[in-house]
C-alpha cells in the first residue's frame, strides 16, 4: 500500500508541480504571484473537454490545441489587466489576480455549469499488476507528461532565442531592454507559457479529479509547492509538488483525514523555518 500511495503522490504531485511552474514563471519575470493560475488550469481541462466531446476533435489534437488558446488566453489577460498595472504596487497586482480567479471560475460556471462532468477517459482503466502492487496507468502517463514537458521547457529555456531573452528578462529587466529585448512582448509571453503549461495540468488531472469549476482551488495547493521549491526555481517548483504530492498521500494513510487538507503548508512552514528562501531558491541582497 505505501508504494502504491508514492507512485499515485508522484502523479498528483507532478500536477501540483506543474501548477507551481506556472507560478514560478510569472513571478521570476514580473515579480508578481499569479493567484490566477489554478482557474486557468480549469479553463484548460474545459477547453479539452470541449474540443473532445462537443466538436469530437481527436484526443492527441486536442491535447496540442488546448495550449494554445489557453496561451492565447494568458496573453489577453496579461494584455487586459496586467499591463495597464505595471508601475503600481505590487499588492495591487495581487489583488487583481485573485479577483481574476473568481471571475474566471464564475464565467466558467456560466458557460460549462457548476455541476462536476467526468472528462473523458484517456487512458486504460485496466491497472497494471507489478508483484503484489497494482499501478494505474493514468498516474503512469501523468508522470511521462510531466518529465516529457519539463524537458521541453528545458530545451526552450536553454537553446531558443526567445527563452534566453525570457530568462535575461527575469535576471535583469532594464539591462535587457537596454540589449533590445522587449519587456512587453516578453511578459505576454511569460503569461502564455504558464497558461499553457496550466491547460496541460488540467488535462491530465480532470480523469482523477472529474471536472469542476472548483479544480482551480488545486492551485492553493500547488502554492506551497512553489514556496517549498523556491519561487526562483523551475526546477523546484517541481520538486516542491511531488514532496507535497507524496507526503499529503501518506499524511492521509497515518494521519487523521482533516489533517491531510492541511499537510502541504505544515510541510511548507516546516521548510520554511528550516530554508526561508525554499529548498532550489537563492537568497538575494539589496543595496541601499
């Protein structure tokens, strides 16, 4: 049972991780936390749920279109509420965001409804059996997705012009517009990448969980991921989710059931009065 509880930690944990990304991204760029990015999951599994059931466009179609209008849908958020912000508190940016989840989940509510509808079934139900364990499969291709979009996000970061642009803009905003990079251009497209990286969250975690307006509360669990991680980190961010993914299953075997709701920031707390900056973060120091 413990091993069967890791391997389904692993899987929720790589969504939590994904999730955290998505906060990771934003916020290395505009030094802002998007309170957002849990909804914009949800807005990705309904747009896959849409493209699968409504219009019967194909399953692997599906899964490459599902990105790119949620990408196109960050880059109007950004655009519509983020830009005309910059400059302001960061606070008020916050603000803005959270009240962007809200009314993310009430259109959503409006278009799909608030009932929970089952997402179709992607993969086989049938368990694989390994000796005296069984696995899922759904947790199995949840965690190839996972490793198979971190190491594209990897190459993209490392090898495209775009994403070392991306990353000098998060190092260093003035320095890089002063080389020419352009820091709207690259904010709309920070805002993109985690939209996109979101909707493929979504899509993999709607068959678990079923499919709700209320999926984007996951994102307060991937929250602590991000923190844990490092909210510097990309790498953390997913390492942030499996440690929450696997010790919230466990948490739920030895522990009282209330307690399992709440594991992630006991554990977040616990690292944090251990590591303040998170366990990848770096600390920084201002001059005055």
């Amino acid at each position: 049972m413990i091993i069967q509880q890791i391997i389904s930690g692993l899987a929720l944990g790589c969504v939590y991780g994904l999730i955290a990304i998505g906060f990771v991204l934003i916020f290395k760029t505009t030094a802002v936390i998007n309170f957002a990015q849990g909804e914009i999951m949800m807005l990705g599994a309904f747009v896959a749920f849409t493209l699968i059931t409504i219009f019967n466009v194909p399953f692997v179609l599906a899964f490459l279109l599902t990105p790119i209008i949620c990408g196109g849908i960050g880059i109007l958020l950004e655009r519509v509420l983020i830009r005309p912000l910059v400059g302001e508190p960061v606070v008020s940016i916050i603000i803005v965001t959270i009240g962007m989840s809200i009314t993310l989940r009430a259109f959503a509510g409006m278009i799909w409804s608030y009932d929970t509808l089952a997402f179709p079934l992607l993969f086989s139900e049938e368990t694989i059996r390994i000796s005296s364990f069984v696995i899922a499969p759904v947790d199995i291709s949840i965690i190839l997705v996972t490793l198979g979009l971190v190491i594209l996000l990897f190459l993209f970061f490392k090898f495209t012009t775009l994403g070392i642009s991306l990353q000098s803009l998060a190092q260093n905003p003035l320095a890089s517009l002063l080389m020419g990079v352009s820091v709207k251009q690259g904010y709309s497209m920070t805002w993109a990448i985690s939209a996109m990286v979101g909707a493929v969250a979504g899509m993999i975690i709607a068959p678990i969980t079923f499919l709700s307006v209320n999926m984007g509360f996951l994102g307060l669990k991937a929250f602590p991921a991000a923190v844990i991680g490092g909210f510097n980190s990309i790498p953390g961010a997913l390492v942030g989710g499996v440690i929450i993914g696997i010790s919230e299953n466990l948490a739920g075997i030895y522990l009282p059931p209330w307690v399992k709701d709440i594991f992630a920031y006991i554990v977040m707390m616990a690292v944090l009065m251990i590591r303040p900056e998170g366990i990848f973060g770096t600390h920084e120091q201002k001059k005055v």
